[in-house]
C-alpha cells in the first residue's frame, strides 16, 4: 500500500517538474523564469524525494531521502534570491509588460 | 544568428525532431541497464526516468539560447534540482543505495555554484 501511495507522489513530482521546465521555456523575462524555475521544479523533487521515501522505507536511502528534502526546501530559495539580486544589480531589463518593481524603488535609499 | 524567417523556422524544425525523440525514447524504454527488471511497477519507473530526460531537454534549450547570463544561470540551477530527482528514481529502480549519496553530493555543489556564480553576475568580483 505504501508503494502505491509512493508512485502517486512521484507522478505527481514529475507533473511539477515537466511544467516548471516547459514555464522555463516559454516564459518571457529572467524574473519570470525564476519563479517557474525555482518555485515549481523545487517542489516537484521534493515530492520524487517523499516518494522514494514512501517506497523504500526506514532504510539507509529513505533517511537520506528526507535529508535531501530538508536541504533542497533551505537552499533553494537562498539561491533564487542571489539570481535575482544580481540579475537586477547586473543591469538586465524588466519585461515590457512588467508593471512595478519594488527593488528599484528601495535600492535608492542605499548608498 | 540571424532572425529572419528561415532561420526561424529551422529552429522550430530542430525543437519539434528533439520533442519527438525524447517521445518515441518514452515509449521504447532502451537502456536496460537502468533498470533492476524484477519488480513488478518497473514499467512505470522507466517511463518517469524518460519524462525526466525530456524535462531535461527543455532546460539545456534554455541554457543554449538563454539571451543573457542569467537565463543560463536560472537553467542551470533548476538542472540541478532536477538531477537529484533523478538519482532518487534512480534508487528506487535500480535497487542501488548509492545513488541518493549522488543527489545530495550533486545538490551541494549546485547551490555552492550558483551562488558563486551570482555573485559574479554583479560585476563586482568575489569580495564584495
């Protein structure tokens, strides 16, 4: 039973990680790409990864399954946030449809 | 590259043959060796090891027409996600423990690298 619940949560995972890529490609900007990218792949693997869990069991490689988990949900976001600060530091334009962006506005006060 | 019409339709010629590649190796399943034949849900593991190579294909069409670094940078760290789900199927399917110490080992050193290499993007160098 828990092998059938295992397969349902790594089908599910690859739905998000095949959209998150065809967003990728399809998408029109950098900041836009980020969050199709970062937000949806990151998602999707860590359901393959609960999934391996769910199937394997309380063995070596579903321990590390949850460590992988735990690791990809702290460091995913860390990294999405440096790509768009130095994106936006580097000088590359926003959308023409894009209609605010806050980091410029606060990036005056700086010094 | 010139963006004129033939050109143009030439990559989407090479778009659509990629596409139907990546297909027809989802439905054939070749590579054998990837695959531990005795249990009894392997069909549908091989097919996800497949539909992960076409996920893959997309992302390295982004690395090679990204029209800015950091369209190359994004592709390159959602590569990286992307691979230690596979090495996690990759477990399952070939009955192998070792590969999830792949994942992790490979999800280390995709975060260590973007982050370096959005620091670079800066234009400001290392220490900042």
């Amino acid at each position: 039973m828990s092998n059938i619940i295992g397969l349902i949560f790594i089908s599910v995972g690859l739905a998000f990680d095949f959209f998150g890529c065809l967003g990728l490609v399809r998408l029109p900007d950098v900041y836009n790409r980020l969050q199709a990218a970062t937000k949806s792949v990151t998602l999707g693997t860590c359901s393959i990864l609960f999934g391996t869990f769910l199937v394997v069991g309380f063995t070596a490689a579903g321990m590390k399954s949850l460590l992988s988990i735990i690791f990809l949900l702290l460091t995913s976001p860390v990294a999405a946030h440096a790509i768009a600060r130095g994106a936006h530091r580097a000088g590359i334009k926003l959308w023409k449809g894009s209609i605010i962006d806050r980091y410029a506005e606060d990036k005056e006060g700086e010094t | 590259m010139t963006n004129s019409n033939g050109a143009k339709i030439l990559r989407r010629f090479i778009g659509a043959i990629l596409l139907i590649g990546v297909i027809i190796l989802i439905l054939i399943r070749p590579f054998p060796f990837l695959f531990y034949p005795d249990l009894p849900y392997i069909g549908f593991l091989g097919r996800a090891i497949y539909i992960i190579f076409l996920a893959c294909t997309l992302v390295l069409y982004r690395v090679w027409r990204g029209p800015t670094g950091a369209d190359r940078l994004v592709a390159v760290d959602a590569l990286g996600i992307l691979i230690v789900g596979f090495c996690a199927i990759l477990t399952i399917s070939t009955g192998r423990s070792w590969y999830i110490d792949i994942g992790i080992a490979w999800a280390l050193q995709s975060f260590i690298s973007t982050l370096a290499l959005s620091k670079y993007l800066q234009g400001k160098g290392f220490d900042e």
